[in-house]
C-alpha cells in the first residue's frame, strides 16, 4: 500500500517529495505579513516523524545554518519517514537579530502557549497545534548567547530511554543529564512522551564550522540511528562517542571589573584551579576566580568586562576526571577532522592541538 500524503497547515506533500510551507504567524505594524518557514521531506517508505528546529531563540543564527546543511544531503533521497526542518521558529528576533520577542518574552518559556494569550504564547501555540503534533522526535538547534561561546554538547533528560539514545547516537562530546524548564519546547515535548534533545555550540550572531559541522553530522548520526537515512559504507560503528555529565555550574565573577582568562574552552579544570582574574582598570585590586569543581570547560564569557556576579564560566561537572578526558579524546578527533574541511581554521579552542 501506498504512503498516505503529509498534510500541514492545509497542504499536502506527496510520498518522495519535499515542499516548503509557509506558516502564518503576526504582522508587522506596517500590515506586513509574517510566516515560519517549514520544509517538508516525505519519504516513501514510513517511519518516525523527526523535526530540527533552529532560532527559538532569534539570534541563535548557527541552527539555522545547520538545518540548511542536512536538507542539502543526498542521504535524504532515501528518506524513511519525513523530515520537517524548521529553520527560524521565532522570526520576529531573527528578523531583529535579538534572543527574544518584540515583547521581550522568550519564546522558550511560552510552551503550551495560548490561542488568545502574549505573542509568545500565540506563536508557541501555533508551533504546537501546527507542527508539534504531528512529530514524533525532536532536535532543538541552540548556541550560547551572546559573548558566550559554547562546547558543542547535548543537553537532555535521560530516564527517557529513546531521548537517551539520540543522544548518544548525536556523538557531542559531552551529554548533560538537564533537568526541564518550565514552558520550553523540550518540557512541553516531553510531557507528551516525545524524545527531544538539545544541541548548544557556538555563540549568538556567529557562525563557525567546527560548531555547525558537528551539528550537521550530530542530526544525521541521528537520522541513522533512527534507521531514517541508510548507513554510511564502510564507516565503523563507535558505540560510546559521549561522556555524560550529571550536572553543570556556572561560575561568576566576584567583582566588577577587567577579565583576564586562564581556562580556555574545552580545558579539563580542577576544584579550586584558577581559571580567570578579574581587576579593576588601575591595577590596585585583583581576584582570582577558582573552578568550584571537576570537569571540562563548556562555556566562556568572551567579553573582558564583566560585573559582579556575571556568569563567566560553566563547567560540566565530572567527579573522576578520566571520564573527562575520555570526552575530550573523541572531540579531539573529530575537532581535527573538521578543522581540515573548515573554510576558517581558527576557533576558540585551538589550544586543545598543543
């Protein structure tokens, strides 16, 4: 028997076709219409219905980038089941290169959302009763936020046992066991049971290869575990790609002043190592801000000035730093790789080679 058609917003693509649909959300003062963009890749066989979204957070440009890539595979010609890429979920921050909404809300704390509530809650609304309903497992593309530059990593909630395995199949170097947040898609998306991960690289409003390569190669790893796509010829199979860290903590400054950082990205720490000094511009007073645990490095605060109690580091947390290392073993052979296919060859954590 025939594959049935996939319907959305009205419009149906045939089995072995791609189409892009475009979803009304808002207009703009000026009357001017507003639409999410939403490719449709329908396989002709069945199988799960897997969505990757970027741009929840509107200057979280790296996802959009990352979507563009994996609708670009010639993997997809072999879909089984179907593919809805979303690259820009919150146009009206992308359009305005900002995280939030015209508003100021998050979008990712506006899960269910309402018909009739904020802006937010509008477009989280339609998200969910036009695009979330029909999936049956979920990518979200995220980056650090602005002058926040993140390891490429997976945040998930691992007592689902299928979100568990797309993490591991994503092959980040680090998986954070993440508790949810009340009113995000991954909360929301798992109160309905559906397996959703998060992948975080990079920094807001840049693109970088290393970040948007791992990312592309992270949502196909999945696709084959998910037996959408066939299995790449001649590539063995690595069971265990990721070291998972129970917790992360962030550490902030403890004065206002100048940041002069120790730790780079990637960096394995110790409780109580040195990773920054912070002093004021005239050299009379200075403070070392220590790790106050084990583990890897995942985020840096790139911007040198910093106020008190600004978050300036986050460590993902291991006891036992063999684990860490075991981590970082595997990024860094994949960080080679995709360095020699990068068009920029230089990214923050360069020092990881010496």
């Amino acid at each position: 028997m025939a594959r049935a058609p996939f319907e959305m917003a009205g419009v149906q693509v045939k089995p072995g076709t791609r189409q892009t649909i475009e979803i009304p959300i808002a207009k703009l003062y000026t009357h001017t219409p507003l639409h999410i963009p939403v490719e449709i890749v329908h396989g002709r066989r069945d199988g799960p219905v897997l969505m990757v979204c970027g741009a929840i957070h509107g200057d979280e440009i790296a996802g959009v980038e990352i979507v563009r890539r994996v609708l670009t595979n010639s993997a997809l010609r072999n879909l089984r089941g179907t593919l809805i890429a979303v690259p820009i979920v919150n146009i009206f921050g992308f359009v305005h290169r900002t995280r939030y909404l015209p508003d100021r809300r998050d979008l990712n704390r506006c899960f269910p959302g309402s018909e009739r509530g904020s802006l937010g809650g509008r477009i989280a609304y339609l998200l969910r009763t036009q695009i979330m309903e029909h999936v049956t497992h979920i990518i979200d593309l995220h980056t650090g936020a602005i002058h926040r530059f993140n390891l490429p990593q997976v945040r998930a909630e691992l007592k689902n046992p299928e979100t568990a395995r797309m993490a591991e199949a994503f092959a980040a170097p680090v998986i954070i066991d993440a508790g949810l947040r009340d009113g995000s898609l991954r909360a929301y998306a798992d109160s309905l049971d559906i397996p959703v991960i998060t992948y975080e690289g990079g920094e807001a409003l840049r693109f970088d290869d290393v970040v948007i390569g791992s990312g592309v190669k992270g949502v196909m790893r999945v696709m084959r575990e998910l037996e959408m796509v066939p299995p790449r010829k001649g590539r063995s199979t690595v069971k265990k790609r990721s070291e998972i860290a129970a917790s992360s903590q962030w550490v902030r400054a403890e004065i206002d002043g100048i940041m002069r950082p120790v730790a780079k990205l990637g960096q394995k720490v110790r409780k109580g190592q040195k990773l920054a000094m912070v002093a004021d511009p005239f050299g009379e007073s200075e403070t070392a801000i220590v790790s106050p645990c084990s583990g890897i490095v995942i985020c840096v605060n790139n911007l040198p000035l910093v106020n008190e109690g600004e978050a300036i580091y986050h460590i993902a947390r291991f006891d036992e730093l063999n684990e860490a290392e075991k981590a970082m073993d595997y990024f860094r052979s994949s960080f080679e790789t995709e360095v020699s296919e990068a068009v920029v060859p230089m990214h923050p954590w360069d020092e990881l080679q010496k």
